[in-house]
C-alpha cells in the first residue's frame, strides 16, 4: 500500500467502530445461551427463537422493516442502554404480544410511524409480561382501540420506570403511555407526549384503567390539557407542569441513586441509557440533541469532573460548538470507538474551548466542514487540556486565521496521537494541519496524511501554523504547505523560541518569499530549536528558511528506510508502515500484528485495507 494511499486509514485508534460496511455481525451465544443481538438480522433471528435470552450490543437504526415482527415473545430481551430506531412507517411495535412471564428491559425504540388497527404500541401491542427502564419516542396510532406509547393493552402484566415521548393518536382508549390496563401494575413512570384525536375515552397518561395498581406516576400537564390523565377508571396520576418536571423533587417515589439520573434542564432520563456522569458512569450520548442537551447544562465549573461517552454515531451533526471561551468545556469526554460523520459546524469544533485539566479523547471524524471567521479546529477551537487520540478524516476547513484540522489554537495544553487529512484553507496567520497557533503547548505523536495547507497570509505549517514557545516532536506531515506570503515551513511555518523535535516532512513547501520557506520551518524567531528533523530535500532546498542550513535533507527514497531516522523511536513511538512506503507512527496506525493491529475507523478506511 503506498504511503499516500494510507491516507485515512491511519485515523485509527482502539477498536472497530460500527460502520455501514460492516453492520452484518452474525448472532452468537455465550455459555449460558444468552443470544448477542447487534444488527438487523440478528433482531429477524427472534422471530425464529421468540423463546430466547437477547442482549443489545448497539444501537440499532432499521430501514425498510415492514416484514419484521416477534408476534409472541416469551423470553428476555436486555436492550443493554441501547436504541432501535425503525426510520419507515409499519404496522404494530417491536413486539406485538409479550407473553406472561417475558422481560423487556433497558430499551429504547423508536419508530417513526407504528400503524394498527387494535392494540398498538411501540414496545408492545399487548403486554402480559414485565417492561422496565424503557423509553419510546416516535409516533404511534389505531384505528380501534387500546393504542399506547409504549404498551397498546397491558393485562396482568407490570410497566416500571418507563417514560414515553412519543405521539400518540386514536379513535377510542388510547393514552400517552399505555392505551388500556387491566388488572396491571404501573410503577414510577411519565407521560410527556402528544396526544392526538377524539377525546372519547383517551388520556394524557392511560386510556382506560381496570383494577390496576398505578403510583408515583406523572404526566405533563403543560401538555394535552383538553384530555384527562385517565380516560376511563381510577386516576392517581399527578399532573405536573413542564418546569416543574425538571426538578428530580418532582418525582417522589423516583431512584435517582441508581435508576434515574436528573440533568440540569431536562426531564429525568433512565441511568442504563444516559448513565449518571462518573468516571464508571459516564453520561451516555447517542444522538445529536443529546450531544447538546447533556454536556450544555455543566459547561463551565458545574462541569468539573464529569464525564462523558458517545454510545453511537453522531450523524450531521450541524449544531453549534459547545460553550465559549466563558464556559469551557471541563470534564472528560470519550469518542468511545464512535464516529462523527459529516460534521458541519459553522462555530468552530465540537467545543469551543476545553478548559485546563479537561480531557477529549478518541474522537473521530469522517468528513468534518468548516466555513467561518473565527479559531476553528475540528475537536476545539481553543484547547487549555488534553486532546488525545483524535482523527479527522476528509476534512475541509476555510475560514480567517488559526485554524487547525484538530484544533485551532493550544493555548498551554497538549494534542497527543491526533492526525488530519483533508484541506486547511485560511486567509490569516496561523494554519496549521494540526493546530494552528501552539503557545506554551505540546503537539506530540501527530500525523497529516494528505491534503494542501494554505494561507493567503503568514505562519503555514504541516503539523502548526504558528509555534510560539511550544513544543512539537514525533510528528509528520505529508501534505503539501503553500502561502501567498511568508512563513511556510513543512512542519511549523513559524517557529518562535519553541522546540521541534523528532520529526519529518515529505511533501513540497510554497510561498512568495523565497527566504522563509524550510523543509522543516519557515523562519525562526529569537530562540526556536529544530532537533533531529527530515525533510525531502528533492522537494525543499533547506531545513529552515532564510539559512543555509540543509540538514536532515534526504531523498524520497531514503525517507521511506528507517536507517535514516537516527535518534527517532523505534521501538514505542515509530514504525514502517506495512509497505515500506513511509514512516509512521505506530500509536496511531498500528503495526498490522496480532498485539498491535491495523485499526480501522470509517468506511474508506476499510476499502483502503481491502485494496491492499
């Protein structure tokens, strides 16, 4: 595989992450016959088994399922925290009777339209069984009776600690949880959806209730008011106002120490599907809203260590960056193997500033925009923490001046084992492959695969634009640097009483003015200090601009043989890729063997792999 070709398959880190290529995972049973359930055919597969014990290992998004349905479930299905998402109208839920002695437990499912006729809900139509830490969203109706949010008739059966979002729309007992109940139990549950249609015998929370035992459960009232709680039968629901139900003390009867979670602002959400916010806990981000809706809140000292984790793909994200410069983001925040695809953020990154001893790890990218006139990188605009272990793959970024692909200015913080590719376009100083302007930071273990950093200003680099009494060593950068002025170096266009150490360039260096243009630095300013580098000297005349100095120049050749690299780490931090195209670092591409293998993060990374 040649060097250049590598490209995004070098955005690799930890472990195989959930991509559209490779979705298909066949079903498997551990030794006491639990059944692991992580795609689509592995849900058909309980049609064929409705007997079974299944565990959810990710969240799963379904198009196109009209055909599935457990008609008659009678074992154990443990969504794990997980989400099922039907994204295409269909008839009836996820299952359509829950048989007495049947658990379905810490699950989400959403679908965008569930259709029947008569008992119809998204978890189930009719539930004899046991339902618990559940949610749905979504939209659910029935042309006849008992249609419910989550469960259409619930006879004999228990529901605890569920809510539903969803809207719900009927013609008779119909209710924003569950449509009727017979001789059931309800238990520390709410209702915070839309009701719609007659209000003949329809409730906000239940249809029709018939000797069934309902307590600690509440309901919007700042919703539906033209629809009682309980449409027929025994209310003991307690209607509460939107506001109000922001408050866990709203929630008498509520575990808020290990089944529910209160975050500032929203109402509560379910431990095993948002986690709590601890080290062991972290709070759990499967979508876009909740990317927002969960770290927006503790921004700032409200945020000091807690801690966060992706549980699934981030999708289009357009939002705004998180916080400003007065709210830094500063906890602890883990890509956990997910990946943003087709980022667009016209703000910045994903935060606008990690604050000092924050952490933002093994983020990924695959195809990150940037259009704007502000700092802007990928991961932070501005970074006072650590960002560590953090890739962009097919990234575009154009905007004024210190842009970098991971982050835009390092102000005292570190960038560790993060790599780009893609294009920087910048109209200012300060462009950078990986941080635009390093003051006081460290740039460690960082590689630019491919793609053209420029500036119609100053201060062009690989790896950084501008490096202001920082560091940056063990890094490379093979995209080619060209400014319409001065400064441009194939690592750092300007190198200001900082360090660079240990690293290469292979790629050409333009600009305007011949003499600030170096294989390594574009010029150097009082006391700058370039230790042990390479460069392509077939492509760069000179290790720094404005000198003589042709050190560490060799050919293309020879920057391909790690004979060359004298002083460089070979055995922790370097490597030869697996073609003996380059040189890379092994922190994050791996070496393709059994203890240290290639790790692939999105989709064009694994065509590459199979090209090979």
């Amino acid at each position: 595989m040649k060097c250049k070709k590598l490209v995004s398959m070098f955005l690799v880190v930890f472990m195989l992450v959930s991509i559209a290529l490779i979705q298909t995972i066949n079903v498997s049973a551990d030794s006491s016959g639990t059944i692991y359930v992580s795609s689509y055919p592995d849900l058909v597969n309980m049609m064929k088994n409705p007997g079974g014990s299944y565990i959810l290992l990710k969240d799963i998004e379904i198009n196109n399922a009209d055909n599935f349905s457990v008609q008659n479930f009678s074992g154990i299905f443990d969504g794990n925290g997980h989400s099922i998402s039907f994204s295409n109208s269909r008839e009836g839920g996820f299952v359509e009777v829950l048989e007495k002695g049947a658990t379905i437990k810490n699950l989400h499912v959403y679908i965008s339209a569930a259709t029947g006729t008569d008992n119809v809900g998204i978890i189930a139509g009719t539930s004899y069984g046991t339902i618990s830490n559940c949610w749905v969203s979504g939209y659910v109706s029935a042309s006849g009776i008992n249609c419910g949010g989550l469960v259409g008739k619930l006879s004999g059966g228990s529901v605890s600690d569920c809510y539903s979002l969803a809207t719900v729309s009927g013609t008779s007992i119909y209710g924003g949880l569950i449509g009727a109940a017979e001789n059931a139990s309800v238990e520390r549950c709410y209702v915070s959806a839309s009701i719609e249609g007659s209000r003949a015998e329809a409730g906000s929370f239940l249809g029709s209730n018939s000797s069934s035992s309902i307590n600690n459960c509440y309901y919007n009232s700042s919703k539906n008011g033209a629809f009682l709680v309980v449409g027929i039968g025994s209310d003991t629901v307690t209607a509460k106002t939107s506001e109000e139900m922001k408050s866990a003390e709203t929630f008498a009867g509520f575990d808020f120490s290990n089944t529910w979670v209160h975050i500032d602002g929203e109402f509560p959400k379910l431990v095993c599907y948002n986690g709590k916010g601890t080290s062991d806990n972290p709070y759990k981000i499967h979508t876009n809203d909740e990317l927002i809706s969960i770290i927006q809140p503790y921004l700032g000292d409200a945020g000091t260590g807690r801690y966060y984790q992706l549980a699934a793909n981030i999708k289009n994200y357009s939002g705004p960056s998180l916080g400003d410069d007065n709210s830094r983001f500063t906890g602890f925040f883990d890509g956990n193997g997910y990946v943003f695809y087709n980022t667009n953020i016209s703000s910045g990154g994903i935060f606008y500033s990690v604050a000092e001893n924050a952490v933002v790890k093994n983020v990924v990218f695959d195809g990150y925009n940037y259009s704007g006139g502000g700092v802007a990188g990928a991961v932070a605009s501005i970074n006072h923490g650590t960002i560590d272990n953090c890739n962009v793959g097919n990234g575009t970024i154009s905007g004024s001046k210190d842009l970098g692909g991971i982050v835009g200015e390092n102000i005292n913080g570190t960038v560790t084992n993060c790599s780009f590719t893609g294009d920087i376009n910048g109209r200012g100083s300060g462009i950078g492959g990986i941080v635009g302007y390093n003051s006081y930071g460290t740039i460690s273990n960082c590689a630019v695969y491919s793609g053209t950093i420029r500036s119609s200003d100053h201060s062009v680099g690989g790896v950084v634009g501008d490096n202001s009494n920082g560091l940056a060593e063990n890094c490379f950068s093979l995209a080619s640097v060209n400014t319409s002025t001065s400064e441009s170096g194939g690592v750092a266009g300007r190198l200001y009483n900082g360090v660079i150490r240990n690293s290469y360039s292979n790629a050409g260096v333009y600009g305007n003015d011949s003499n600030s243009i170096g294989g390594i630095v574009g010029s150097i300013i009082e006391d700058g200090v370039v230790e042990n580098c390479l460069y392509n000297k077939e492509l760069v005349s000179v290790l720094i601009g404005g000198t003589e100095d042709k050190t560490g120049g060799i050919s293309a050749d020879e920057l391909k043989n790690d004979y060359y690299y004298s002083g460089f780490d070979f055995t922790s931090v370097w490597t030869v890729d697996e073609s003996g195209e380059c040189i890379v670092l092994s922190s994050i591409s791996g070496k393709g063997t059994k203890e240290n293998p290639y790790l692939i993060r999105t989709s064009s990374d694994w065509i590459e792999l199979e090209l090979e």
